[in-house]
C-alpha cells in the first residue's frame, strides 16, 4: 500500500501550490471578485475561497434546463457556506443566527456536517459577505473550515459533568483549534471591513505577518484532528489524520495515545489512493499534546506531497515511511523522545441520542436530524421545532458526529414541556427510533455538490425504510448496525468504516457496496460488490442478514460476521 509521497525537489509544485504561494497568505483576487458584477467567483478566487469557509456550487438540478424562449439555462451559481466550531459546541444564540441566516440568505436549511460544524446551502455571491459577517458577528467564525490548513478540531459533544474528563478533552480541542490557526489577517481584510471598504486587501496596503506553523503554503492538503474516549469514538478518531486518545485513570485525563495518518477519501481510477485507518504513534501526557500537535502538522508540511494533491493528505506519507520513521521525524521536530502508546483501544461508540443526566442535576437529549439536514417538512418540522425550544429555554447545544443536535442544561422540570414541543412538531424521540435509522448518516450529494456521482442524503430516508422493514422481517430490529452513505468515493460520511458502506460510483444510481466495518469505526470495510443499483442494495443484502441470523458467533456485530466470512463466502451463500 505503500506509496511515493515525499515531493523530490525536481518535482513541479502543483498549480494550487504556486496559487497559495502567490495568494498574498490566502487573498488572491477575492475582493475584486467580490466586488465585480458577476454573479459567481473565477479562477483562482475558487480556490482560496475554501481556506475562508465556502465552496462555489451549482443547482444540478437545474442543469440543461430550458428557458421559457427555448434556450438552454447557465449553471445557478451559489456558494456553500461552513461554520468552523471546535468540539460542535453552540450557543443557542449561535444556532438561532444560523437558523435566520438560511432564511434570510440560504435555501431555507441548516445541515449539521460529519464534523460537528453548520452549513448553509444556496447563499448567493451578492449575499455571502453579508452571511459571513453575520456568522462572526455571532462569535463563530467560517474562516479555516475547509482548505489546506487545520479544519475543524472535533471532540465527544456530550456534557457530562459527573467528571472532569470531559471538559478535559474539550479544552483540548479548543487550545489546539486556536494554536493551529493561520495568522494571516486575509479573513478580516476581506470579510469583516465596514461598508466603506476602508480596510481591503488591496496590493498597496498587503503586509504579511509571520506564518510559522504553516509557512508560505501552508498544508499540502487538508488535516482533521480530533479528541476522543476509548469506550465513546463518537468522533471516529482513526478517519482523522491526528486523533488524541483519552487515557484516564480515576476521574482524570492522565495522558493520550497519539494516532495518525487517517482519511477516507480515494480515487477509484487511482491505484495509489485509498482510505487509511489511524495508527497509534506515541503516549503523551496533558500538558504535552498541543506541542506535539504542531509538531505533526509541521513534518506533514515538509514532507506532505506537493507536486500530486491525489496523495498529499497524511495518510500517505504514513503509508510510505511507516509509523516509526514518521515518529522520529515527529520527535525531531518536538525536541525530544516520545514514549510508546499505552495498550488502550477504542472499544465502543455512543450516538448520545435521548435523554440523559448531566451529572449536575440538570439533563441533556439527543436529537436525531436526519442527514443533519434541520428543515421543516410535512411529515417533522425539525427547523421549527428547534427554534421554539431555543428562544424559550435558550440552552447550550452541541452538534455531533452522527449530525444529531444535543439540548444541553435541561432543568428537570422543563423535561416534559420540551418533549412536548418535539412531539408537536414530529420530531420522532429516539428511543422510538431503530438502531439502524440512529446510525445511518449521508452526505449531501445532488444537487449541490460537484463531486456527487449518486444520490445520497436525498435517498437515505426511503432506504432506510426498505432496510427497516428487512431487519424487521427477520427479528433483527434491534440490532445495531450502521450505514454510512456518500454519493461519491470523497467518504465525506466516512463510508469505509461502517458495517455497511454505499460509495456512489456510477450514473443510474450504482453504488459500491463496502461490508465489514463497525460502529466503532475500528475497521475498514471491504468491497462486498460494485455496482450496486440502488433498488438492488437491501435484496442483496437480504440473504446475508438470514445467514447474519442463523450462524452468528455469541455478542458479533453484523460488520464482525462480515468480516469473519470474508467477501467470497459471502458472495456464495448469496448465489445459492
């Protein structure tokens, strides 16, 4: 698996490298494009446009459409917009300036991602300054939620306060989301200037500041970090490129098993691309992890490709060199030797659905949104229903993995008003909801984004119902078992780790069909058949879930019974 990785130094720069460098530390020509009458972003304003927390889309929908006199529509340009929030942490004033900007710029939706953050959809370019400034003003910020830098740092939202741990692990979060943020000034020269302009990026008035994390270019790629518990991996840890795993004893946080290099992003065409599970670097202790934490950063920087952004993220440089040369490199760069991790392993995941004790006399419930898509529809009115308990109670939130929403700080008398307003609205409680329907999650796919080969978030929810009333067909409702969906093979929903993993491949709704992964996202999952069209996914598995039934070992998770089989003796028993 093993791969060339390190950019030789006659290796030309990739045209993105040569753009960062010349960006004047990630300006480039956005505010001239801002201000031009164009009603989409060009060349390289596309690009440096991530670093500052939006992505240009389209409506494919609306692709080859015709006009009313006959002609063919151009593309509907608008942006996407994220918000970077460390650990998913929001305030309910936070989550409400969310919910009145998609309404007032967006396409009427807030998403939750997989990595703890928001996302309005549909902002047009006229309105995205007007969006982002909003955002700040709110006391978040969009600046460095995607790009080739740190993105968001993401821990275990849930707010117990029966020990310390927890916090523990979220103030990490939160000192190594600020230590890795770049320095440059270009987020505040071109989004948060008065009306005026009196501050701009112009050339005239550009004066760079030291970058020493990230020098000229910054990362070769993007890097996800995250914090997490061994018996909670509600972060997925070996998806990100850096993970820090709590190691506790007693109530506290004595040290962390350091992992590296994960990602779950491939190119099917590109042999040399693959998603890559985190491995276990090094032991260390509280006070030692932020250090460490550039110290990763920095040799990504220096060795990380530069020359084929197909194979720059971490995870190649670690499949080429090898965990203990990396480490070396690591401890060259922190200044000292690292002892070896603790034999401490992730063991079990939580979704943190429902209702659940603080530890402090109050309570905080789990709330499942679907796709994280927070929406009114017929059917659940989850936009509307949110903004109702926020403006009366006004609550803490956190915003999870699995893309749910936690109320935090519930006091135990407004339990039963709050389930009141959830059910008035349709808002299904979770434990009325199938372990399958609590795990499965999606990207968002078509129409917005570009990548999108297949459906995904759109055709998660009549999936589900088809999986549902298999698992209920043959007494296996209660079984958990996960399903991760993405329209394309980016793994933006980290589709290789779950027990079932759908991969959009091909037009007609084709997906690869991945089995074998868990819950726990401790596994990769293999290639079960490719494919797939969706109307054929549940049947297929449908014999394998009998078996599942008949032949499992005491305890073993579906994803284990696959991985034991293997894919041929799957794919026998199905041809019978």
């Amino acid at each position: 698996m093993a791969t060339d990785t390190k950019t030789d130094k006659a290796s030309k720069p990739s045209k993105i490298e040569v753009l960062k460098e010349a960006s004047q530390q990630l300006r480039g020509t956005i505010a001239e494009e801002l201000a031009a009458s164009e009603d989409h972003f060009t060349g390289d304003a596309l690009q440096l446009l991530k670093f500052h927390g939006s992505y240009q889309q389209d409506n494919r929908d609306e692709r080859g459409q015709k006009n009313e006199d006959g002609s063919r529509k151009g593309k509907s340009y608008s942006c996407m917009v994220r918000t970077r929030i460390p650990g998913g942490k929001v305030t309910a004033a936070q989550f409400l300036a969310e919910l009145d900007l998609c309404e007032k710029y967006g396409n009427g939706t807030v998403r939750v991602t997989t990595r703890q953050g928001f996302q309005l959809h549909g902002v047009l370019k006229d309105n995205i300054k007007e969006t982002i400034r909003a955002i700040n003003d709110s006391q978040l910020t969009t600046f460095c939620a995607c790009g080739d830098v740190e993105r968001n740092v993401m821990c275990c939202p849930a707010p117990h306060k029966h020990s310390p741990v927890h916090d523990q692990m979220q103030a990490l979060c939160d000192a190594i989301a600020e230590h890795l943020k770049p320095k440059t000034t270009s987020y505040y020269d071109i989004w948060l200037t008065d009306e005026a302009g009196e501050k701009t990026n112009a050339t005239a008035q550009f004066q760079p500041v030291e970058e020493p994390i990230y020098g000229k270019t910054y990362l070769p790629r993007k890097f996800k970090t995250c914090v997490t518990l061994p018996e909670d991996n509600c972060v997925d840890i070996h998806s990100n490129d850096l993970g820090f795993l709590a190691i506790v004893e007693g109530d506290e946080i004595v040290g962390y098993n350091v992992l590296v290099g994960g990602g779950m992003g491939a190119t099917p065409s590109a042999k040399k691309t693959f998603p890559y599970l985190a491995k276990p670097m090094a032991f260390v202790t509280p006070e030692q992890a932020v250090d460490v934490a550039e110290a990763v950063v920095k040799v990504q920087r220096d060795f990380g490709n530069r020359s084929d952004r197909k194979i720059a993220r971490l995870k190649y440089l670690i499949a080429d060199w090898g965990v203990e040369k990396f480490k070396t490199k690591v401890e060259e760069y922190y200044g000292q030797a690292l002892p070896d991790p603790r034999p401490v392993v992730v063991t079990d995941v939580d979704d943190h659905l429902g209702w659940h004790e603080q530890g402090d006399g109050k309570w905080f419930v789990g709330i499942n949104v679907p796709s994280g898509r927070i929406q009114d529809l017929e059917e659940a009115r989850y936009k509307t229903g949110l903004r109702t308990i926020l403006e009366k109670y006004g609550m803490e939130t956190r915003l999870t993995a699995l893309q749910s929403v936690l109320l935090c700080d519930i006091e135990p008398k407004d339990r039963d008003d709050i389930t009141a307003i959830l059910v008035a609205h349709g808002i299904t409680a979770a434990e009325e909801m199938t372990p399958f329907r609590r795990l499965a999650i999606a990207c968002p796919a078509w129409p917005t984004c570009g990548l999108a080969i297949t459906e995904s978030e759109r055709a998660l929810p009549s999936l589900i119902e088809e999986f549902e009333a298999e698992l209920a067909r043959q007494d296996l409702t209660d079984e958990r078992i996960s399903l991760h969906m993405t329209g394309c093979p980016n793994g933006c929903a980290r589709p290789y780790t779950p027990d079932i993993g759908l991969v959009g491949k091909a037009a007609g709704e084709k997906y690869t069909l991945y089995l074998g992964g868990n819950a726990e996202g401790t596994r990769l999952a293999f290639i079960y058949e490719d494919m797939v069209p969706s109307t054929e996914i549940v049947p297929k598995l449908s014999p394998l879930f009998a078996l599942f039934k008949e032949q499992r070992n005491a305890g073993e998770s579906f994803g284990d019974f696959c991985d034991r089989l293997g894919q041929e003796e799957l794919a026998a028993v199905a041809a019978t």
